[in-house]
C-alpha cells in the first residue's frame, strides 16, 4: 500500500465518519446520541492525518534530498537493515527485497499493512446499504423480553400525574408493569411509541424499541404485547395508546411474558430522529 | 549502480522494487487520484441506485452491528492511537527505564497498575501496549497495562457501579480480579514467554513531528484494518446466535461462568458498556456476570484480531488460550470469594 493510498483511505474514512456524526444525524442509528462529538473528533483527526500525509506525499520530490537524509532506514525493512548497509545504495538493495520483509513484519512505516484497504468497508457499508436503525428482525430475535432496570424497583415509581394520556418510553412502562410495588399504571392511559414486530407463533404483536447502553451491537429489546387492535404492518412505527392489563397471576417470573396493553388507539407515526431509548 | 539507486530513490522512495517501478511515477501515480475520485462519485451516487435493493433484513440487521462495532470503537482507537504516537515520537525512552522498576517480575504489577490511568476501552490499549513495547519497556510489563487498563480504568468502574447500584462489591471484584489475571499473565509471559513468539514493534531512531505522524497513520492503518475484521466476526454471531439460547444454560453454575465468559469473546462490547450488558442477564449467578466483565475487556473477537495483527499470529494463538483460562478461573476464585 503506497503511502499515496494510505493517505486516500484514511480520507475516505474520516470523511465517512465525518458525514454520519458532523453533517448528518445518521450516526444515532449505530451509537448514543452523547457519543457525537468523539466521532466528531475522530473523524476530524482521521481526515487531517490524511490530508497531512497527502501534503507530504505531494510535497515529496522537492524534499526528497532532505528527506534521504533525515529517514535513512526509510525505504528498507523496519529497523536492521539501515544500520547494516547506510547510504543510498543498501537503502535501494533493502527497498529490493523489502516487499517480503514489509509481508513478514507489517512493521514499516513508508508503506502500510495490506489489512488496512479493509478500511474501506465500513465506508461501502454506509454509503452503499445505508444501514437503517435496528428494527423487528433484531427486536424477534431474542424472544426472552428483558428485565426491569433494578434501581426503581426497590424504590417504586413516582405516582404518575395528570390526566389523559401519558406519553412515556416503553422501557418505563415495563419497568412499571414488572417491578412497581405500587402498580401506579393501574387504570391509567398511556401513550407509546415504537415499531411493530409481529410474533412468529401467534397472531399476537408487539409494540417495542431497542435500548442501546453503548452501540447497536448491544441493544436489548424492549416489547410490549399490545390487545384489542389489528396488527398493522411489520416494521412501521405507531403510536399506541391504552391501558395496561395487569398479568393474572403473579406466579410467572418476571422477564418471561412481555407485560400487555389494550389498545384504544393505533396511529401510524413517523420514525423519530432518536430511533433508540 | 550507485547514480541509478540515486535515481531510484528520489524518484519513488517507497516502491519494493525500484527498478520495476522506476520512471514509472508519471504514469502510474497520478491514476490513483482520479480511481479515488471517481469511487467518491460513485459512493454518492451508490447510495440512491443500491441502497434502495439492499433491504434484506438480515443484512441490513448485520451491516447496522458492524458499522457501529466501528464507529464506536474508532474514537477510542484514536485516542490510543494518539497516545501510543506520542510514547514513541515524542518521550524520551529513558523515561520508561526511570519511571518503572528494574527488575521485570516488579514492573509486572506495576505496570497492570499503571494502566487505571487510560481512560479508554480495550481498542486503545493495544497501540499503547505496542508504543510501550517500541520504547523498550518489558513486554510483560506492557501485556500486563494491555489486559489491566481496559478493565480497571475510572471511567469503566464508575460505569460498572452506574449498572450495579447497590452493588459496590461488583466493582470491587471486577477491578481485583481484572488486576490479578493481568499480573498474572505478566508472570507466566515472564516466565515462559519466548522472544520469538511475540513481534516486538520497534520504533524509528526518529523522534519529533514527522516520525508522530509516521507512528500515527502506521498504528491507525494496522489497527483499524485488524478491528474491521473482528467487527466483522462479532457482527455475524450477533446476528446468528439469538440470546435466547442462554437462558436455557444460566442455570447450570460451572456451565454459566463458561457461557458468559465465551459470550464477552463472541459479543465484542466495548469495555465501557459491557456493565450494562451483564446487569441485563438476570439469570445468571454474580460469578458468571463477572467472568463477563472480567474476560470481555482482555478476550474478545475484535481484540484477537487486533492483538495477531499488532504483536504477530504466534504471540495471539498462545497468549489468548491463556487470558481467557486465567480470566475465567480467577473470576470464578473472586466470585466465590467475593460475591
């Protein structure tokens, strides 16, 4: 890989970074939205470490002299063979051989490991697919529905305030459903939002969201079995409001049944900037 | 002879053959500029002709894993990658003989200390581990910072005391038992340890700007090719290992320490959230959750990748087995003890 090359990569690269953290609000589909200004950073550095080792590149037949000079070991292997043969002609001997050497140790600094065009894929992958938030095919995948957050559970719920309907995120409502000693969703209307993942074994669906701790690789769905209304199609995000059925028996363990809500209300809804909780 | 290696060199200073490539400059140099251009172009345009029939759900499900497994890990590599450039281009090297102790069984610990201060995940270690190495300190010592500072650092026990409230044990324990398996390790390295297993990185004579830079884009290109690879593998499991399978395991006690020890190898999270992780795994023993939080800081797919590429394929087939066996025996010793 000619230093040129290593140069383009790493423009490609921090400009792909750049575009889904800096331009774009792309970047909340795989990360949380804290995480911005580090890809921020980060793409800035990969950008400018390009375009600094693309100035040199450029700037390389007026400085060569100098350079010869300065980097003696340059063009051969990583260190070894400079000190065995100075001068000109054992760096163009060790340049000879020094493809096998650069194979062998990856440990030479004018020209760069072979992995490195893999970084090119990640870049492929945002332009080319455009990988969208994660929706009900990574939401059916683990069917064992997640704990409540422990904190609120030895505590209890604050009491929910007002009247009419109650927009909340989904994992508070299974929070509440599962672990709230005062049952303060009983009798209350309550507003979600999400996306629909139909079950594969019944005619049961499911209003649900991922919720990332750190990156997409991490999320854990959260769902909700929602009663009373037709399933609209998968994947669409909706906004469900209803009341939550208490399960019967207190006797299932917690985390093996999603908790339930009967519909009154089902409106097709826009997917939110913010796909993630 | 000696006028045409003159030529050779000022004409193309990198090229491994340069009587193949000489006077070829010209023609084949400036071809590269415009194949990036048109690839430009056509990544824009990529997007409204391809992303429109990319839309199986599998792929799409793996591509948005992968990309983030990237994109999350990469400002962290930076960080490390800044680091580790500035060890070697830019501190003396006698500073390191200074700052630790002489004798290597005595810079072990003390280096696996040291590393609390790097406030990073396992994605920066590595290059640090390897600017260490460059600038003469130990390797045991440097494996030692390498497996104890993604795991011991401030921001991730203070992320793991977020994810365990009430449980201020949990951070205890993950912090002694990530100290002892690296200072462990670092011994039996010591020890054992062969010169030839392990490619020991040197750094250039060179120090100050140029050679920060040269240091940066070398450990950035090397390091970021070898995490695409493990991003990769921990995107495929993510998506063809569904999570239910492990609750069938988690109440088997010795079976669940191994499942949630080889789940932080397959999973690949980034130290700083894998807390949150292991506190959503209910069903499992304490034990078991801290071997999670124990093994996934030191062994897991993306770190592989990037340890066979840093310090060579014969260092990583024997130094991983032994992590992850060190890594699981003492968090089952410090859970039994501890939790």
């Amino acid at each position: 890989m000619s230093r040129l090359a290593q140069g383009l990569v790493l423009l490609l690269l921090g400009g792909a970074v750049l575009r889904i953290s800096a331009f774009t609000t792309e970047y909340l589909n795989y990360v949380k939205p804290g995480f911005r200004p580090f890809l921020i950073a980060a793409g800035a550095v990969v950008f400018a470490l390009g375009v600094a080792t693309l100035v040199q590149e450029w700037r390389r037949p007026q400085d060569a002299a100098r350079e010869r000079s300065r980097w003696p070991g340059a063009a051969g292997g990583y260190g070894g063979h400079a000190e065995a043969h100075p001068g000109p002609q054992a760096d163009a001997r060790s340049g000879g051989h020094g493809d096998g050497h650069a194979g062998g140790h990856g440990h030479d600094h004018s020209r760069g490991p072979r992995v490195a065009w893999l970084m090119c894929l990640p870049v492929f992958a945002i332009f080319l697919i455009a990988p969208p938030a994660l929706g009900s095919f990574a939401a059916a995948r683990d069917d064992v529905a997640p704990p409540p957050p422990p904190r609120e559970v030895v505590e209890g719920y604050e009491p929910l305030r007002g009247d009419g309907p109650i927009a909340m995120p989904i994992g508070e409502f299974v929070g509440r459903a599962w672990g709230d000693p005062n049952r303060s969703l009983t009798g209350r209307q309550v507003r979600l939002t999400g996306f629909v993942v139909r079950s594969k074994k019944s005619d049961a669906w499911y209003v649900a969201r991922m919720q990332l701790n750190c990156c997409a690789a991490d999320a854990i769905a959260l769902k909700v079995a929602v009663r009373g209304a037709p399933a609209p199609p998968e994947n669409t995000w909706v906004e469900v409001t209803g009341t939550w059925i208490p399960p019967r028996s207190d006797k299932l363990p917690l985390g093996t049944v999603p908790p339930q809500l009967r519909a009154i209300d089902v409106t097709k809804v826009p997917r939110p900037v913010e796909p993630y909780e | 002879m000696s006028d045409k290696a003159l030529l050779d060199w000022s004409a193309e200073a990198d090229s491994p053959v340069p009587p193949a490539s000489w006077g070829r400059r010209s023609a084949a140099a400036p071809l590269l500029p415009w194949v990036f251009a048109g690839l430009v172009v056509a990544l824009f345009a990529g997007r409204s002709l391809f992303a429109p029939y990319l839309t199986s759900p599998a792929l799409q499900t793996w591509s948005t894993i992968f990309v983030a497994i990237c994109v999350q890990a990469l400002p962290f590599l930076v960080l490390g990658v800044l680091l580790s450039a500035a060890i070697t281009a830019l501190v003396p090297p006698s500073f390191w003989t200074r700052a630790l102790p002489r004798r290597p069984y005595a810079a072990v610990p003390v280096a696996g200390a040291a590393g609390a201060v790097l406030p990073g995940c396992e994605c920066a270690s590595v290059p640090v581990a390897s600017g260490l190495m460059a600038r003469g300190v130990t390797p045991a010592a440097a494996l030692a910072f390498l497996l104890a500072s993604p795991a011991i650092n401030p921001v991730v026990l203070v992320s793991t005391a977020v994810a365990f409230p009430g449980r201020p044990e949990m951070v205890l324990a993950r912090f002694v038992a990530s100290l002892a398996v690296a200072v462990l390790a670092g011994w039996l390295w010591l020890r054992f340890g062969r010169t030839e297993w392990l490619r020991v990185p040197r750094a250039s004579a060179e120090r100050g700007w140029r050679a920060f830079l040269a240091a940066m884009r070398h450990d950035l290109l090397h390091a970021g090719g070898f995490l695409v690879v493990g991003g990769m593998a921990a995107a495929t499991l993510n998506v063809l290992v569904p999570r239910s399978w492990l609750a069938a395991v988690a109440e088997v006690g010795w079976l669940s320490v191994l499942v949630l020890a080889l789940l932080a190898v397959v999973l690949s999270i980034c130290s700083e959230a894998d807390a949150f992780v292991a506190a959503s795994l209910t069903a499992f023993s304490p034990t078991a959750k801290l071997a999670f939080l124990v093994v996934g800081p030191m062994v897991d797919l993306k770190l592989i990748a990037l340890q066979a590429g840093t310090f060579g394929r014969s260092f990583a087939a024997r130094f991983v087995p032994l992590t992850l066996a060190l890594a699981i025996v003492v968090s089952a010793v410090t859970g039994w003890v501890l939790l």
